[in-house]
C-alpha cells in the first residue's frame, strides 16, 4: 500500500507542476479552472498523506491548501510572489516523495512561513460590490464561490445583466441547463435566485444574475426563447460613469428568504500537454487527460524481458535442432514441420518483445516538465529572462533511462543558464533580445533518442577553454595547440575542468559536465558540443530507446566471443590488410570517399592476439556522427539477448556495458560502444578515456 500511495502521490504532483507551469504563462481565460483543479490535488494529496502517515506532506499540502483556497476566492491576488511559494511546495513535495522515511520539520516550517508571508503581503483588500447597486441582502446569500466570480466580474469591467424568469416547477432543471449551453459562449451565469412573481404554484420566478461582454442585443436574442426579462444592473450613482445616462429602475435584485440551486462552477476540458510544440513559444496546457491504465512494477516487467530471452534462446535451440534434421533426407518431412513452428514461435516472440517494451517506453513529456521548473527557478536565481521551448515531448524512451536523465539534462541546463545566457542588460548591448532562449528538442533516430539542448547566449570561447586547460595541467600548450575545435570543446566533459571565475551554488567547482558524460554513458548514450563564441551552444545526447532487450552482432576476438549492439553497428565488410593507410598515427581506410578510423579490437581491449584465421572483418560502428571500424576475427551471426549487470566489483571496468546469455550456456561481454568509439578516435586517448596522462 505504501508503495501504491508514492506512486500515486507522485501523479498527483506531476499533474500539479503541469498546471503551475500553464498559471505561470499567464493564461488568464484559465486561471478559474486551473486554480480550483489545483486545490483539488493539494485537497487530495493531504487526505492521502495523512491516512498513510505521511504528516510532513500533509502538512505542507495543508498550507498549500489554504493559499489556493484565498486564491480561488479573491481573498489573494495571483502574483510570481504566490507561484514561487506553490513551487516551492512541490519541489518540497517531491524532495519528501523520495526520501519517504525521513519528516524534514525545516522543510514544513520555511513553507509555513512562506505562505503566511505571501497570504498577508496579497491580500486583497478592495470591495468591488459597492460599484454597482447591489442589494446586501443578495451579496448575503451568496456562495464563496459566486462570490469570488461576481467581485472577479466586477474588477475586469464585465458588465452585469439581471434577466427575469419564469420555468415551470417540472423541467426547471432542463430549462437551466438550456439557458446555460446558450449562454456559455456569450458570458458566465453568476447566480440563480427565488423572486417574489405572480407565477403559478406551477412554476417558480428566478432572477438570474449574468455576466457578459456581449451586447445587450446579442445576450437579449440568447434569452429570447425563455420570454424573460433582460436587464443591465446599473452602477451605483457615486461610481457611475458621467456617461452613462441613469436609469428608472431601481436595479437591485430583490431580497430572497431561500436560495435556488447553486450553479456549477464552469469547466473548461483540459487538453494534453502542448509543451512538445513544433513552434517556437509554444505553451504549455494542462494535463488531464482520462485513459484506462494500470500501474505495472518495473521489476515485472523486467522478469517479463528475462522469460522472453530464455524463450529466445529456446528458440535458438529449436533452430540448431532444424539445421541437424535437414542434414538428413528421411527426416525432410520432419524438418519442414519444425521450420513452420519456429516460424511461428519467432513471430510471436517479436510481436510480445515488442508488447513488452511498448510498456515500458514513456514520453518524455514529464522529463521535460521538470526541466521547465528548474529554468524558472535557476533564470529567477540568476536574474535573467529565459523563454523555455520544447519540441518533441511525445517522443518515448524507457522508463528507466528516462528516470536516470534527469541528472545530466538538468546539468546541461544548468551550465546553459549560468555560463552561456548573458543577463538582459548585457545581451541589449549586443543587440540580442533581453529574453534569452533555451531549446529542448527530441526526436527518434533509428534505435536511438536524440535530445539536443540550445540556447542563444554567448557561447564557448576556446580560448579561454584551453587556458584554463592547461592552467588545470589537464595538458600541455603544445597538445592544446595541435587539436582541432571540436577536440578543444570536448575538454569541458573532463574532470576538474571549469572557466568560472569564482565559484557559485551551481558551477565554478570544476564538476558537472563530467559528470553528465559519465552518467550518459552508463546509459549506453553520448554527449555532444557544439559551440560559436557569441552565437550560442547546443548539446546533443544519443541514447538507445531501451536497455531492456537489444539484438547483437555476435563477434569473435582474439579467441573470445563478444556482442555488439545492432543499434550501433552501421555494416560490416571484409578487411583487405593492403587498403590500410597510416594517418596521425591512426590506421584509416577509405569507405566509399569517407575516412574511417580502425581499431583492431584485440588491441583495444587488451587482449593477447589469437589468430584462428586468416581472413578478418571490419564493424562499422557509429554514435551520433562518428564512426569507427572494428577489426574483427569473425561475425557469428545476430542474436536477441537481456543485458545483464557485470556486478558492483566490475562495474568500473572499461569498455563493457553488461554480459548476455547467448544459449549453450555460453556467456559473452557486451561491449560499450560509445566509450570504445571516444577512445579510439580520441587523439589523447588514455586521458578521455578517464585513465591517467602519460
């Protein structure tokens, strides 16, 4: 149970944060809706956390609660003062969410504080009613609710209109709701109320207080059907404008000794998230699409993957047994029988692989809402004006890789904001508009996920990047003199290395990108830099679209079996010895007008040379854009396998993202593409590699 409240609890926030980040755009045509469904989860999130004992999130969801409750009221004016204190409140929320254990007091007291200073600084202090003639008697009777839509009404000059009404007491409810769907789009209905009439005891008079923009000719023509009344309620006469000519009647709506049913609040359907827009500037709406679903373990699934690959290597065995049938002619019949059925068994182990990691991919909609509230929060920090865009939101990744991105994205971003955005001030002198942009993209590229991060600030001077370099004793002048530019930008994913002149919360301390190409390259992914000094930045990550279960390329070197990932690989030829050249110190080959750099594999990984044959093979593989050419003993085929953790003793070990089963009990390395290819390009190739300088 306690695991099915996080999960939930979690939802709950998610959707929260989604309709701040549309509050905090200022779409005021949905301010009502989003702050009363807000106060719902806060509402909803509270009674949770305290049946399940959860008193700090309570707590806080308490507070929250009673700020929301001013807001929707009109008690508080809306202001980036109120946001931040309900962001806070979620970022507290979720910081509570992962350490469930632990009751941080601090936490619920600089809330507390928090909402009691913001509550008391907005307050709002006006009393519109008195603008128009109003009777007290009806401002008596009504809801909070009407309350806060008539004074809202009121401060946004919309003018009021009385209509006057007789319905039958047996379809009065049907009448209602009629008069509301042609009203709907011409103004909002405020209030319902019994009025003394000459009616029947058949029928019952209202007086319906109506709110509209609308001319009175258009809002008359709506009502028409219903043969009542229409109205304006005039102005009182010390607040009624000069230009205005007074009216006869009096205007107040009459005293009443009972109400009439309340209206229901208007609502609004809430669309899907439009952050993953295709145009720059692209808001974002709120989430709350209904859809059937159920919460599946991850760890189900992953026993799921694991009985697939056992079903795999099954059927792996079914097809060795087919080759050894069809060696013999009276066993033809037999092997025909048992090549339809593993036919079939490989169709439908594709079409349930496929099921099963279909469940597992998420969007990466959620991923990139959290990115949004730590730009708000590290532009408001920094005293610059960032506009976030995000194109590509829907774009799925596994769950799991997308839980292990938020670290290094929210890194990128970091260093985004803090090294590249110039202030406003300063980017008006350079003629640049004082809000900076900062760009998410994401889209599918094959096997792989491509995310690119982009703003326009001020780039990355090389120059100083290779002074600060050398001043770090990363390298020599002479080796920083010798790479070319994109070598001298991949130096900021090397440890120790920073350009802050003096050290802040988030950077000077020489920590951050390294640390997100590391955590990148767990993830089986790259990270990329591209840079113009003065122009702007952009980091790319390639990630494959799941880890779950991958097909490889199986490979011998050196004597031992290896795999490759298919993902990664591009083609495979025959190595011809004699088209090889000597270039910087690199063996390259010519493929079809492009250079390709090669490895001999063995070599690479350290492995004593064991030639069973004279022919050998080239893997073409590639990350990104780069390539690089395996030299080979053999290519033993290509199979689907579950990657499995080497273990806490070899996790370090370089070069390797896991071990699969293969069949036959035979257990093989997989190798890591992305450092395997950094390194053998790599002109300093120990040193990015994370070993040591010679």
């Amino acid at each position: 149970m306690r695991d099915e409240f996080l999960a939930e609890a979690n939802e709950i926030v998610e959707a929260l944060s989604r309709d701040l980040l549309v509050l905090d755009q200022g779409k005021n045509e949905q301010t009502v809706d989003l702050i009363n469904e807000v106060f719902r989860g806060v509402h909803t999130l509270k009674g949770m956390a305290g049946m399940f004992g959860f008193h700090a999130i309570g707590t806080i969801a308490h507070e929250l609660e009673n700020l929301l409750d001013d807001l929707r009221l009109g008690r508080v004016d809306m202001s980036r003062e109120v946001l931040d204190v309900l962001f806070a409140g979620i970022e507290s929320f979720q910081k509570l969410l992962a350490t469930p254990g632990d009751t941080d007091d601090l936490e619920v007291n600089s809330i507390t504080r928090a909402v009691e200073q913001v509550a008391s600084e907005s307050r709002q202090p006006k009393d519109p009613f008195k603008i128009y003639e109003i009777a007290d008697s009806v401002l008596a009777v009504l809801t909070e609710y009407e309350e806060h839509r008539l004074r809202t009404n009121i401060l946004e000059e919309v003018p009021l209109y009385r209509y006057r009404v007789s319905y039958p007491l047996a379809s009065i409810d049907v009448a209602l709701e009629e008069l509301k769907k042609r009203t709907k789009t011409l103004g909002e209905i405020i209030t319902y109320l019994p009025s003394v009439g000459d009616g029947d005891s058949g029928s019952i008079d209202l007086e319906i207080l109506l709110a509209s923009r609308a001319s009175f000719a258009t809002l008359k023509e709506s009502v028409a059907k219903d043969g009542g009344r229409l109205e304006p309620v005039p102005k009182a006469r010390r607040a009624a404008d000069s230009s205005v000519p007074e009216r006869s009647t009096a205007g107040t709506l009459p005293p009443t000794a009972e109400r009439a049913p309340e209206p229901e609040p208007a609502s609004t359907t809430a669309t899907g998230m439009t952050a993953g827009t295709t145009e720059a500037g692209a808001e974002l709406a709120p989430a709350r699409n209904v859809g059937h679903s159920v919460r599946v373990d991850i760890r189900k699934l992953d026993y799921l993957m694991n009985v697939v690959s056992e079903l795999s290597l099954a059927r792996g065995a079914v097809e060795r047994m087919l080759d050894r049938a069809r060696a013999y002619p009276e066993l033809r019949m037999f092997a025909g029988d048992l090549h339809r059925i593993n036919r079939s068994l490989e169709r439908n182990l594709t079409t349930l692989q496929e099921g099963i990691l279909g469940v597992r991919m998420v969007p990466l909609k959620q991923l990139f809402e959290r990115v949004q509230r730590g730009v708000r929060q590290l532009a408001r920090e920094h005293g610059k004006e960032v506009q976030f865009v995000v194109t590509g939101a829907e774009t799925e990744l596994d769950k799991l890789i997308v839980e292990e991105l938020t670290d290094p994205l929210m890194h990128i971003v970091r260093n985004c904001i803090d090294h590249g955005v110039e202030l406003p001030e300063r980017r008006a002198g350079l003629g640049k508009a004082p809000i900076a942009t900062l760009a998410i993209n994401a889209y599918q590229k094959g096997n792989h996920v491509v995310i690119e991060v982009e703003d326009d600030g001020q780039g990355i001077d090389v120059v100083k990047l290779a002074k600060a370099a050398e001043r770090s004793g990363i390298a020599d002048a002479q080796a920083l003199q010798e790479m070319e530019r994109d070598e001298l930008l991949a130096l900021i994913f090397l440890p120790g290395l920073s350009t802050a002149s003096s050290v802040t919360d988030t950077s000077g301390r020489g920590v951050g990108m390294d640390v997100v190409k590391h955590n990148v390259a767990k993830l089986g992914g790259v990270v990329e830099v591209q840079s113009e000094f003065g122009t702007g930045t952009k980091f790319t990550v390639t990630l494959p679209i799941t880890l779950a279960i991958i097909r490889v390329l199986v490979v011998s070197v050196a004597g031992r079996i290896f795999t490759v990932p298919l993902t990664a690989v591009r083609e495979a030829f025959v190595f011809n010895p004699k088209a090889v050249h000597r270039v910087d110190g690199k063996d390259v080959v010519t493929l079809r007008g492009q250079t390709l750099v090669l490895s001999q594999l063995d070599e690479q990984l350290e492995l004593r040379r064991v030639r069973t044959s004279t022919r050998q093979y080239v893997v073409v593989v590639s990350v990104g854009v780069r390539l690089l050419g395996f030299v080979v003993d053999d290519l033993l085929g290509q199979q689907d396998v579950v990657i499995k953790g080497l273990g806490a003793s070899l996790a370090k070990v370089r070069g390797f993202a896991g071990a699969a089963e293969l069949g036959g009990r035979d257990v093989a390395l997989v190798l890591d593409v992305p450092t395997l290819l950094e390194e053998g390009l790599s002109s300093a190739m120990p040193l990015l590699a994370g070993g040591e300088a010679k």
